[in-house]
C-alpha cells in the first residue's frame, strides 16, 4: 500500500555558508598555512570536496601551543576573571547569531541531519559557553577546595560525531577556569571548528587564548606529546585513548578521556511501549548512531520481546533517510568511507556468528556513504555485536527475564558510559541505576545532555567529567 | 621484671579476611631501624596479588552497597578497635621507624583521628559532591558519587602506619575495596592493623593487605583488568612512569606518587577521595 501523506523535499538553503576552497590554521589570533600535506574535507552525502584544510606539522603544533603559552601568561592568565566571563558569554551569543549557518556547515561536513545539527548540536554549544561563561568569576564557589587555578595550556583533541559540540565541551570549561587552548579537531570535520576561529575573532578574544590545529593523528600526537602542554583532554575511541593514556605517563600532564561506550537500554514489561520504542529509535538511531553514549544494547524483558520488537520495526520503518540538509530527514549519511567499512564489517560478523538481521526496506542515495537503521535479534551476550562499539545505526537486540539479569547484562561489559531504564515503576528505576556501572543513565528518556549536568564514563569509558560543577575539577590546580 | 618468654607473633598477609601466609611460602627479614631482627615477614608473590584482587571484587557489592551510615560506623570502629592497641602500634611504629617514643605516639594518634575523620566523610560526600542539576528541560538530573571499583594501593615506603591509613582509608569511604601492598621495609604495623580490620566488622576482602616489594608486584596489579584504580603513593620513583604506562592499559585511574614522601600529618582534604569516586548523573522526564 503507498503511503497517501508523502514528504516533499524540504531542503535547508545551504546559501547562508560560503565554504572557502581553503583553510589554514587559526593560531595566534591568525589564520596561517600549515606546513604539512593539506588534505581534503568531504561532503559525507555526496562525497563532494567541501574544501582543503592545512595540516599543522610539529613546528606548527608548537608555534600553537608558544601562543597559547604567551596568551596563558601575558593575557588570559592576568585578566579579571569576570571579563574572561564576558568574553565566553559575547562567543555564546555570536554562536546564537550565526546558529543557522553553524547548523547547516555542521551539516554539510559531517553528514548529520540538519534537524539534528539545528535543534541540538548548535544550541547545547551555545549553552555550554554561556553556562561556563558564568562560572569564570565564581569559580571560589565551585566546591572544589580553596583557590583553584588554572593549569596552563590545554591540548584537546576531539572526534568528528559532533565537531561543534565537542569544540564546545571541551573549549568552554578550559577557557572559564583561565586556561589557553589548543584543539585539534577531527580530520574528517574540520569546518565548523575554523567558524568557530571566525566567532572567536568576532568576539576579539585576545590572539593565543584559542588556537585550532588541523590535521589527523600525526596532529593529534603532537599536541598531546608537546612538552609545554599541562593537560590533555581526548575524545575519541577507547584504542587511541589507552595509547594517549601511555603518553602521558610519567610526566605532570593532566589527562581526562571520554571514550567509547556499549550501553544498555534496559526495557521491563510494564514500560509504556510507545514511549519505550521511541527512546530506543532516540538512542541508537540519531546522528547515525555515531553517539559515544548510544543505547546500542536493548534488553528487553522476554515476555514483551515481541511486542517490543514488532514496535520498533514499524516505527523504524517510518524513518527518512537521505539529504541531511531535509528538513524531513532523519538519518543522514555515515560520516567516512572508513566508518562506513567498519560497520558493514561489525555487521557481516553480527550475521556470521548467527545473530538475525532486520533492515527496513530503505533506498540508499546512489552516492555518498550511508547504511540502513539495523536491528540484530538472537543476539548472544558473546557476540562481538554485542560487545565492540559498532557506532553506526545498529542496534543489538538481547532479553532478560529479572531484574537482576538486566542489571548483570548491562554490566557484562568492559565500557561504563551510559545506560537506559525504561520502567512506570519509580522504586525500580531507582534501585536499577544504583547498580548500574556507568555515568549517565537515562530513565524513560535517552541521549539527554545539559551543561549543567555532568558526562563521562565509568571503566574503560574513560574517566573525568564534562559539564556542571563536576567538569571545572579537569581544568583546575589543587580541584579536589 | 618477668622472666616469662615472649610468645611472638608471625606475620603474616591479610588476605579475604583470613591471615594466610604467601602462596609462594616465601618471607623476608624485617629489621628495626638499627638492624636488629624484629620478624620475618610473609613475602607476597604475583598469585597472592591475583588472589587479593579476586577478594576486594567479590567484596565490593557488600562494601559499595552499604549504606554510608553502616560504612561510617564501621570506620569508626576500626579508630575504635585500633584506640585499644594504641600501645603495640606505638611500639611497632617505633622499632620500625626509629621514631622516639612521643613521634611514634603522635604517628599513631594521627593514624586513629583520620580513620575518624574519613568514618564523618562517607555520608556526606553525595550532599557535597553530588547535588541536583537544572537542566534547560522538563527533567529532574542529579548527580551522585559513587566508589570506582577495586583499587590497588601501594602504600607509602616511609610512613608504616599513619602514611598507609593516610591511603588506605580514603579508599574505603568512597566504599571502594583495596589491595594494598605495605611498606616494604616497615611491613609490621600493617599487620597489625589487618588484625584491626579483621575484628571491627569491615566484610573480609574489603581490605587485603600484602606485605612484600611493591616493585615486584606493582606492575601485575597496573595490568590487571579487574583494578579499576591505582595509588602509587609508594612506587619506587624509577618504576612509576612504567607503572602509569600499565595501567592505562584498562583505562585505570591513577594517581601518581608525590616526588618526595610527604608530611602525613597534614590536613588531608578531599584530595584523596575524589580521584576514586566517579560521578553517576541520573536523568528522568517530568510530567503528569
């Protein structure tokens, strides 16, 4: 039967950004070249060349982090905590300003659809500056002992999931405690963190305190390995966060790690089915599934498995995947080919080791890189699609029969970031995420995220906070 | 003066409650700071290390699962328990340390106040660590502390009995469990204290402790996948960038020893709780 309420193509006017054919570094308030091989940055949509973007060599990484240091000593450091603040809160409106033409670069670049980059990812980035912003003249009052002060200059390195956001979680809290920047974006999704360099000369905020390196892993190393960095804060995959873990051993850096996660999505019988499936739908399908914190595991309670599953399967089918730039579109594209081949490879062994695959019938766009919403049932807690971070549209499907077996599944893992409950019952809820190993859980609700609210994980999820009071201990001396 | 022989005491570890010696039936001579002989001490090998692990991970959801009330009792009571052998730890610490009789008491009173002051800690770190954040939405978010996990401590070389309850403690509060490694040369009043802890109703495997060469058996613990955290206080200074290389390994948290030992009599803050407690933030819609 068709469908008698068809979608007519509601595309986002990409007009508002003018991509420039190239990019240099933002260092010391400039945009210089870079003296590595430059590399280009693709639409994940079309594979179109979005633009070529320099690739900051050693020497560069260290003319950035001289400026930093500069900037950390001469101007940021000395200047009134309040005017810090001013300067965070002036980012947090430019940000509002230029909201659209964020969204529709963040869109452009990473593949994401642009309701997701318009209603989240912009937003909570402005927020995450405002909310820090307000923190640089109480940080007396934060609760993490007496005179906290800022440790100097910070080397972050973030992933392309969400290139803004990330900017923002990781540059916020950095410059409101008083410290300098140097941040690496990731290879893939460079643009919006060079608007971002854009926003922060808009802003006048003084050459040095933000300084934006790019480049890929070679890049990355170098900030974290630079001698006069005092803290480093990643990112990224549990693999490279072990080998920057290793790096930072044995000298006075400071490290925080947001690494992969593995979640449950925990659903007892007498959830609301409907509300539950849209949770499901929320945590393992927006942005692609590339979510650190996705609810990539559903355990559902055996005697609603059906009910379940045929729920969710109808409402998957309801999805619209194509042109992030629709308005309509509800998975965008895969953000690499190179992502694209892991989890076609993750999901070829889903199907060797015996679990049963579901797609919907879904047309992919001829060009560009995209993979259909799957759902594993009869998956076994072995299963490497139950262990290995997938992060892409895959959803690994297990059951349970008592609480106390949802709780051990959802522990059964080497991650810690995040969880679900889906649960009417208040007392269960309560008793469940108390025996839950991880650092966000979500109870009928999922993919939640607020300045004000702390994130990160438990075990081989990292360690360190972003966000809230719990987040400023990262960039402080003597934080307790 | 009575002429009645002494009975001595072995040494022994402190391991799953119990006080067994090493597997590797090994031991070593423990001396007083002039040399004479005092003990011999049970050396631990890397298989009681593995054995201390598997205790503190089938303690943890007893421990972690308390309530901070009953943890704080039980941590008074070992001040409590500890108060009544005032005098032998006095002693040990004096032998071990060279201490005159007035430092080795004030070593010793400081020891008994900081398990008081970490039994007042535990609970009050969710109201001072936690708290309910205002997120821009129709949800109620609040954020709790909770213990890491299992945590390997190597206890500082110097200090034998206040350095180590300066580590130890801390990490029990949190309602962490612990393997420590003591003192090498000083391994004496942690013993000692084992005995403590055996009768003042901490669950066996919270605490276990092994006498014998954090050296030999700091790397297994750095390795291993089921420590969630490790305290280097007393790792040996040329082996501590190996052991933070191990560690991370398994995403461990890791605190690393100071350059030098410090003053344990200072004012300890908060400074060696925090680094073994994780923030649970905990989300959910609000709606009629």
């Amino acid at each position: 039967m068709t469908n008698p309420f068809q979608y007519a193509p509601a595309p986002e006017s990409r007009s508002i950004v003018d991509v420039a054919p190239s990019h240099g570094l933002f260092v010391d308030g400039e945009f210089v070249d870079g003296t590595g091989t430059p590399f280009k940055t693709v639409n994940p949509a079309t594979e179109e060349v979005l633009s070529e973007i320099a690739c900051a060599s050693d020497a560069d990484v260290d003319r950035a982090v001289k400026a930093a240091r500069r900037a950390f000593t001469r101007t940021w450091g000395p200047m009134r905590p309040a005017d810090r603040g001013k300067y965070l809160f002036r980012i947090a409106r430019l940000l509002q300003e230029r909201a659209r033409e964020f969204a529709v670069l963040e869109s452009l670049d990473n593949g994401k659809p642009i309701r997701e980059s318009r209603d989240v990812d912009v937003p909570l980035a402005a927020a995450h500056f405002f909310y820090h912003a307000g923190w640089a003249d109480k940080l007396d009052w934060a609760g993490l002992g007496p005179g906290p002060r800022p440790l100097g200059v910070a080397g972050q390195v973030i992933p392309w999931n969400f290139p803004l956001l990330m900017l923002a979680w990781k540059v916020a809290p950095a410059l409101a405690t008083g410290n300098t920047v140097v941040l690496k974006p990731a290879e893939t999704t460079p643009l919006t963190a060079l608007l971002f360099a854009e926003v922060c000369r808009q802003a006048d905020l003084p050459p040095g305190v933000v300084n934006i390196v790019t480049g890929a892993g070679e890049t990355g190393r170098a900030v974290v390995e630079h001698a006069d960095v005092d803290k480093v804060a990643f990112t990224g995959s549990t693999e490279v966060g072990r080998s920057i873990a290793r790096a930072v051993a044995g000298t006075r850096k400071r490290l925080t790690l947001e690494l992969g996660g593995k979640a449950a999505n925990i659903v007892f019988d007498d959830a609301p089915v409907d509300q539950a499936v849209e949770g499901i739908v929320q945590g393992i399908f927006s942005n692609q599934g590339h979510v650190c914190c996705a609810g990539s595991r559903l355990l559902v309670q055996e005697n609603v498995h059906d009910e379940v599953i045929a729920s969710l399967q109808r409402r998957i089918g309801t999805l619209r995947l194509g042109d992030p730039l629709d308005k309509n579109t509800d998975i965008g594209a895969i953000n690499s080919a190179e992502q694209l081949a892991r989890i076609r490879e993750l999901v070829d062994v889903g199907e060797a080791e015996g679990a049963h695959r579901w797609q919907p019938a879904c047309e992919l766009p001829d060009r560009g890189f995209w993979f259909p919403p799957t759902v594993f049932t009869e998956v076994s807690p072995a299963h490497r699609i139950a262990r290995d971070e997938v992060f892409g549209p895959v959803l690994s499907v297990l059951t349970f029969r008592t609480p106390d077996e949802a709780v051990a599944k959802a522990n059964n893992t080497t991650y810690g970031l995040s969880a679900g409950v889906w649960t009417e019952k208040g007392s269960r809820i309560l008793a469940v995420t108390d025996r839950l190993r991880a650092g966000v859980v979500w109870a009928n609700t999922f993919n939640k995220f607020d300045p004000t609210s702390p994130f990160g994980g438990y075990k081989q999820s990292g360690y360190g906070r972003e966000g809230g009071r719990q987040g400023l201990a990262a960039y402080l001396e003597g934080a307790q | 003066m009575s002429d009645r022989l002494a009975v001595r005491k072995t040494y022994k570890l402190y391991l799953n409650g119990a006080f067994p010696r090493s597997e590797s039936g090994r031991t070593y001579e423990v001396t007083d700071a002039r040399g004479g002989f005092l003990a011999n001490a049970a050396q631990a090998s890397r298989k009681d290390a593995r054995d201390a692990v598997v205790a503190a991970r089938a303690a943890f959801g007893t421990w972690s699962g308390a309530t901070a009330y009953n943890r704080g009792q039980v941590l008074y009571r070992v001040a409590e328990v500890m108060e009544g052998r005032h005098a032998q730890f006095c002693e040990e610490v004096a032998a071990g340390e060279g201490l005159s009789s007035s430092r080795a008491r004030a070593a010793v009173d400081a020891a008994i106040d900081r398990w008081v002051w970490y039994a007042g800690w535990t609970d009050k770190l969710g109201a001072v660590l936690g708290g309910a954040n205002p997120v821009a939405g129709a949800y109620f978010d609040f954020s709790l502390p909770e213990p890491t996990g299992v945590v390997a401590v190597l206890a500082p070389q110097r200090s034998s009995l206040l350095g180590l309850v300066s580590v130890l403690a801390p990490v029990l509060a949190g309602g962490n469990t612990a393997v420590v490694v003591t003192s090498r040369a000083r391994p004496l009043p942690a013993v000692t204290l084992g005995e403590v802890l055996a009768t003042s109703d901490l669950p066996g495997g919270v605490v276990n402790l092994l006498t014998g060469d954090a050296g030999e058996l700091g790397p297994w613990l750095a390795e291993h996948d089921d420590v969630d955290a490790v305290d280097l206080a007393g790792a040996p200074a040329d082996r501590a960038m190996e052991l933070e290389r191990l560690a991370a390994g398994s995403i461990k948290r890791v605190v690393r020893p100071p350059a030098e030992e410090p003053d344990w009599s200072a004012d300890p803050g908060l400074g060696r709780l925090t680094p073994f407690l994780e923030t649970k933030t905990v989300w959910h819609p609000m709606g009629l």
